[in-house]
C-alpha cells in the first residue's frame, strides 16, 4: 500500500489583506499643533520665563502735548530690553516725575527720555531761593521751541567778544509778544537766578550787548567757557 505523495510545498500562514487605518485629518493636525503649542506657552510661564526681559521702563499711557505736567497716572511701566544707549536715557522710575513738564509731544506707548521732561524738583525751590529777572530779548536769537521749564543759557556779545553771562538757567515765562510779526521782534524771558550778581551782570548785558538765548535742556553736562574771540585779532 502505497502512500499519497507528500504536498512539496511548505504550509504557509494565511495572509489577509485588511483596511489600512486611516491617516489624522488636517484638522486634528491643528488642533494638536495648537495643544502643544499652547503646552509650550503654560511651561515657559510656570517657569518663570527666564528668557524674558526683566527691566522696566516707563511708557506712556495716553497723548500728552508738550508743556504738560505729568501725574503717575500717565505713565506705566513695561518690561524691554533695549540698547546700552537707550536703556541709559530712558527713565526706569516715577521719582520726582509727578509734576514734570514735558518738553515734546508724546504719542500714547512711547518711552520717556530723561532729555525729554523737566524733573517736578527742579522747580521746588524757586520760590525760596531764586530770584526772578526779566529781560528783552531779540527773537531771531531765541529758540522758538522754549517752553516754561527748559533751561537757558544767556549769551552776551559786544565789541567782538561773546561772553557768559548765565548757564543753565531756569525758564520761569516766556512772552513772545504776538502782536509783532515774524522773527525780527523782540520778546520778553522771566528767568530764575540764585546768585545776585548775576542777576546784575544780566541787567548790564542786556542793557549794553547783543543777548542771544541758548537752550540748554538737552545738554545740561556741557560746560561753556567764560568768554571767546573766535575770528577777533588781537592787538598787542
């Protein structure tokens, strides 16, 4: 008896073709996207935000004109970071800040220049320990951008010499007169003097010289020498 010749193919496991899963949705994409990025967010929060800048600079909250005067409510501090140059001008701190006077317009969101305010205590003593001069001057030689606040610096020139008569000086009023046309008039400055003899030498020069007025608010750290020649030959 014979046996049935042996099947000489292997047995192999049946195969299946079954239905692929199918692939995330463009929007189950973004909604994952959206987690984890909102996953990112949470976690630099909760950890501090160490990246983040840390210093605070004051902006300002609304439009203020120039020639206003500042109340704590008008600024608000923001963390920046800026430059070495801009972070030294920029103020980081409300003191003596109620009450100052600005001195350019500012649009609401902008930072405050320490060029660009008049500190509320530089004012404070005036009435106690300055006095108070008021003088012609000729318009052409004025700046047309002085506002009560600024500090002047009064120049004197006769005979050649342009001398120093007052630096840095404290702008109590200005009176450009406006019933006269265009800059060849004259107007008036109420300045704050601490010292009686230059109180003095103003009156003289005034009086005797061609006043120009220099305004000296931006440049408060610059020094002007006592007198000078330029362009005078001198006669020994």
């Amino acid at each position: 008896m014979t046996k049935p010749p042996a099947d000489a193919s292997p047995q192999r496991s049946t195969r299946r073709i079954t239905p692929r899963g199918s692939l995330p949705s463009g929007r189950a994409l973004v909604g994952a996207f959206l987690i984890t990025a909102a996953a990112l967010g949470a976690f630099a929060v909760a950890s501090g935000g160490e990246n983040g800048p840390t210093t605070r600079y004051l902006v300002t909250t609304r439009a203020i004109e120039i020639g206003e005067r500042l109340s704590t409510t008008d600024v608000q501090f923001e963390a920046m970071t800026l430059s070495d140059e801009l972070a030294d001008r920029s103020l980081n701190s409300t003191n003596g800040l109620d009450g100052a006077t600005v001195l350019r317009t500012f649009r609401a969101g902008e930072l405050i220049d320490i060029a660009d305010v008049i500190p509320a205590n530089a004012a404070a003593a005036i009435d106690e320990t300055m006095h108070e001069v008021t003088f012609g001057v000729p318009l052409e030689r004025t700046p047309t951008s002085l506002i009560p606040g600024d500090r002047v610096t009064v120049l004197a020139t006769t005979d050649g010499l342009t001398h120093l008569t007052v630096e840095d000086a404290i702008l109590l009023e200005i009176d450009r007169q406006p019933d006269q046309i265009g800059s060849s008039g004259r107007g008036t400055l109420t300045l704050a003097i601490d010292a009686p003899e230059t109180v003095m030498d103003i009156v003289h020069m005034t009086q005797t010289a061609d006043i120009t007025i220099v305004r000296s608010t931006r440049a408060l750290g610059d020094t002007f020498p006592e007198r000078t020649n330029a362009g005078v030959e001198v006669v020994r």
